[in-house]
C-alpha cells in the first residue's frame, strides 16, 4: 500500500466541497475500515441502530479484499470524487 497516498486520500475526503451521497460515505467508510483493520469482526448491531448496520454491512461486504487493494480503491475513489467538484 502506497501509505503516503492513502494519507493524502484520508486529508482530501474531509476537503470535499460538497457532501457524497450516503452509498458514497457507507463506500468510503468500508473501504477505509478494509484498508486500516482488514477484515470485520465482531457482532452485527441490532435494534434500531440501523446506521451502525448499514455500516457493518458495508464493511463486511468487502471481507477477503487485501488491505492494499481496499486503500487502491479508497484513493481511486476519493480522486475521482475530487475531480467532479
């Protein structure tokens, strides 16, 4: 992983002009857990958390991708929101 790049990525995501779309954020927020802790673990949240659930999902939806090639996707990602703005 290019860890410099990733960093610079992580910087720029909070520079937005203008706020992703909830699947974009749930994208990012997957990508970036995959890329920093690799795999989820841990119990699923119920009840009516269902922000906390969505994110679990999200994140669990990526298990088995390498952490490099999640970071690869976060910058990809972040670049080409950046470069709509």
């Amino acid at each position: 992983m290019n860890k410099e790049a990733f960093e610079q990525a992580v910087k720029n995501s909070k520079t937005l002009k203008s706020k992703p779309s909830n699947d974009i954020l749930l994208k990012l927020y997957s990508l970036y857990k995959q890329a920093t802790e690799g795999d989820i673990s841990g119990e699923r949240p119920g009840g009516f958390d269902f922000k906390g659930q969505a994110k679990y999902d999200a994140w669990e939806s990526l298990k088995g991708k390498s952490s490099d090639e999640a970071a690869q996707e976060y910058i990809d990602l972040v670049n080409s929101l950046l470069s709509k703005q």
